[in-house]
C-alpha cells in the first residue's frame, strides 16, 4: 500500500510540474480578431410563464365540519 | 463572489472586455489541456479559439450551475472529441508524439537555453507517457494532474460518477509510474553517503 501511494505522489507531482509551453506567437490577436467577428452573447430570455388556472373558490370549512373532522 | 463568475455575468450582457479578461486567464490553461489531449496537434491552436467562440457564444446562458472553469473546460473537451471523431471518419491518422518542430521553435524563446532544452525534454517525456494512455484515462489524469481540478468537477464534465473518475485516475497513475521513471529518478531526493 506505501508502495502505491508513493507512486500516486510521485507520478502527480510529476505531471502538476509539467513545464507549460507558450502559445503560439500571435494567438491572443488571432483569438481576439476571431472574437471581433461575433455577435455579442445571446442573453439567456426566460421563459414566459404559463397563465397559472385560478383556484376555484371554495367554501370555507365551517366551524362544525372543522370539528368533525379533528374528532376523527 | 468569485472573479471567474463576476466576469462571466459581465461578459453575458455584452461587456467584451470582461470575455477578454476571461480570454486572458484561460487561454494558456486551455492550449496546454487540448495539446496534451490531441497529442501535440498542430490544430491545437484553432481548437483553442473554437473553444473560446463557443464560449462566447454561449456565455449568456451560463447559470452558474458549475463554475466557469469547470463550464469552460467541459466545453474544451467536447471541441476536442468533435475534432477526434472527424478525424477518425476522414481516416487521418492521429499524431502519437508532440510535435519536434513546435518544441525546438520553442526553444527559442526561453530564457536560459539549459533550461529550456531541459523543460522541454521533460515535458515531451510526460507528453508521450499520456499519449500512451486511453483517451479517457489520458482525459481524466490530464484534468486532475495537470489542469488541477477537483474531482467533482471532472464528474461534470465527463458524466462518469465520482468514484469511476478517482479509481481510473489511480489506476492510470500506476500505468505511467514505468514510463515516468526518467523523470522520478531525476527528481527523487538524493541520499547522502
């Protein structure tokens, strides 16, 4: 088990050392000049809301039915 | 808030600046990753920028369900996958090595030619060791090792569940521990007499 740890560390370190390479002379301007072409971002739009269906009014309990029920 | 997200917000109502600032922080991080994943592709660079124009593109319905960078990543690797599956339909066959030409221009811009001869040893060493890795397993210990995101965060953009993405990271690490030793010995403490 040390074994494998010690090959799990040795072979992240390794490669979290990796030396980066530089971009390509040039990049960001040829990025930005393809950029520059877009148009700007489509904003996210929000979908409309169904029309929520009204509650149908209902008779409000009356005290009697209240304690019918709490009796149960 | 982070950096990342502020940013991100801007950059959805039309701010170019904040995209740009956004180009700026990434945009290394992103050449390295497809690099290592396309094998040292010379198309690197235009996979690069059809990332970043998707991102754009898109950056108006980023949510903020994942962070940006995991959100920009997860976009590199689909720009990378869709380049590898036209690739193989046009029977192209794929590079194995980083390419020599792009290494030895490089030499020319480092500082110190010692060291630059030997960074890019050392990272044509760790380039070819990936490269021998499935493309998965390549995809997966590049994300965790060398781009340093959490493991959650490679669930996201692969859709493998978190346990699939930590055994295959340890099991990959173990298949390069062999093809590594050039450089573990190098960098393993020496011990005194």
């Amino acid at each position: 088990m040390a074994a494998d740890d010690d090959t799990q560390d040795a072979v992240r370190r390794i490669l979290n050392e990796r030396p980066p390479e530089d971009l390509p002379p040039g990049a960001e301007a040829r990025l930005r000049q393809r950029l520059d072409q877009e148009p700007p971002p489509a904003r996210r739009v929000a979908a409309p809301r169904a029309a929520r269906p009204r509650k149908k009014k209902t008779a409000s309990r009356t005290k009697a039915a209240r304690s019918r029920s709490s009796r149960r | 808030v982070d950096v990342d997200e502020t940013l991100a917000a801007k950059a959805a109502r039309g701010n170019r600046e904040a995209f740009d600032e956004l180009v700026n922080r990434y945009q290394s991080r992103m050449f390295q990753l497809v690099r290592i994943l396309t094998s040292g592709d010379a198309e690197a660079e235009d996979l690069v920028q059809d990332t970043f124009v998707r991102a754009y593109r898109a950056v108006g319905q980023f949510r903020g369900d994942s962070t940006f960078r995991t959100w920009l990543h997860r976009i590199a690797v689909n720009v990378v996958r869709s380049h590898a599956a036209r690739r193989n339909s046009r029977g192209r066959p794929r590079s194995v090595e980083a390419d020599a030409a792009d290494d030895d221009a490089a030499v020319g811009r480092l500082a110190s030619h010692e060291d630059l001869e030997d960074a890019v040893v050392r990272r044509r060493t760790i380039d070819q060791a990936l490269a021998r890795l499935p493309p998965e397993m390549r995809l997966l210990i590049t994300l965790r090792d060398v781009q340093g995101l959490e493991y959650r965060e490679i669930a996201v953009i692969t859709g493998l569940p978190i346990g699939t993405v930590e055994s295959r990271i340890f099991r990959g690490r173990r298949r390069l521990r062999p093809m590594l030793a050039p450089l573990l010995e190098r960098s393993a403490p020496r011990r005194e007499k």
